[in-house]
C-alpha cells in the first residue's frame, strides 16, 4: 500500500464531565501516527461551542450558513481533513448528542471523505452507536469503513494509567481499519480533486 499521507481527523465525540472518550481518542491518534499513513488532529467536541439549534434552512439549501464563532475552529478542522476515526461511546443504544449537533452543523466538510469508528462503552461496546452513525453519515455522502474497533467493558480493558492491559488485538483490529481508511481516503481524494 502506499503510504501517501491522508490528514486524519481523530473527533472525541462525549464531551461531558468526567468522561473516557479522551483516553480512547489518544490511544487511536497513536496507533494512526505508528500507521505511517496520516497527519493526525485530534478534535475534542468539548472545546467548540455546539449549539442545538439548528440555522434556519437546511444544509442542502445553504450548506455554510452562519454559524457562532465559537464553532469557526472546530469547521476549519473539519474542512482539512480528508478522512476521520469518530470515537464514540453508546448513550441509550446511540450516540452523544454533542457528536450529532457537530454532524448537523455541516455538510460539504463530511462530503465524500472516508470515516472509521472507535467505539466503547460497557457491554455493547460502542456498537450501537456506531451502526447509527453509518446511517447518519450515508446521508452525507460519506463512505464508513468495515472494519472498526470496540471496547466492550473498556473499564476492564484500560488500567489506571489508560493503557490496554492486552494491547495487541485492539492494535491490531485499529491496523485492519486504519488499512481501509488509508485505502478509502486517498481513492476519496483523489476522486474530489478530479471532479
Ligand atoms: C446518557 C448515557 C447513556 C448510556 N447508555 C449506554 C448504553 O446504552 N449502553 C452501554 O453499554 N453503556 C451506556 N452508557 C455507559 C457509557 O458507555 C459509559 O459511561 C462511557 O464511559 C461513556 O463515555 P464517556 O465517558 O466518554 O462519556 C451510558 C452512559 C450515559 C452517560
């Protein structure tokens, strides 16, 4: 495989107090860094400014409306990236309401790119939240990748430090999709540029 490098976006996806997501989020930046394939950025949701009201007219019709300036970085960053790994826990069988308001604020920026999951939670292990975000994101055009990573019980899996106390399956399962992703996005990108 080639090993042109695709500028990853790793996007934290629970952005409430006390929460896991960064210690999963760090641990996939890390894996996708040894990969040699990518630039990565890791995005928290908690640092933009997520407002659940929506512009008044839907992104189809006016896929860069205005939005609040505390949301100008997070979209900057979306927009550079040509692939990304949305890390996310199961809420109530689905996924943090933070991750869809940051989905719903945009539109051209998931257009065409490639997209891998993390997921974690306890026993369903981010499962759920995952096959909801495929759903989500065929609507945007988006390709999500086969493979994927889940933590079921990640409390049992990651010691006080947040390191995996078996780290070679979870390392080898985050090769699997980051080999999909790297194969997705360069065809993605390319395809872009062409059009
Ligand atoms: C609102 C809420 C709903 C949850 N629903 C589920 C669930 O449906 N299935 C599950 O296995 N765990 C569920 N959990 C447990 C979370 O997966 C676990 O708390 C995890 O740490 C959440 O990720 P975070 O710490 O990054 O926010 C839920 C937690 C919260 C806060």
């Amino acid at each position: 495989m080639s090993q042109e490098r695709i500028e990853l976006a790793v996007v934290v996806g629970s952005v409430r107090q006390e929460r896991f997501g960064p210690v999963v989020a760090r641990w996939i930046a890390d894996q996708a860094a040894r990969h040699g394939g990518f630039e990565v950025d890791v995005i928290d949701l908690a640092d933009a400014e997520l407002p659940l009201e929506l512009p008044a007219v839907p992104p189809a019709m006016d896929p860069n409306p205005p939005r609040p300036s505390g949301m100008a970085d997070l979209t900057r960053r979306l927009d550079a990236a040509d692939a990304f790994v949305v890390v996310t826990p199961d809420y109530n069988r689905s996924f943090p309401a933070a991750l869809k308001a940051a989905i719903d604020w945009h539109f051209t920026q998931w257009d065409g790119k490639a997209i891998g999951f993390v997921g974690y939670s306890g026993a369903s292990g981010g499962l759920l939240a995952i096959e909801a975000l495929r759903q989500v994101f065929s609507e945007l055009n988006a390709h999500t990748v086969r493979n994927y990573v889940s933590f079921p019980r990640y409390y049992l899996l990651f010691d006080e430090r947040g390191e995996l106390r078996e780290p070679d399956e979870p390392a080898g399962a985050a090769k699997a999709m980051l080999d999909q992703l790297h194969w997705w996005a360069r065809a993605l990108t390319e395809a872009r540029v062409a059009a």
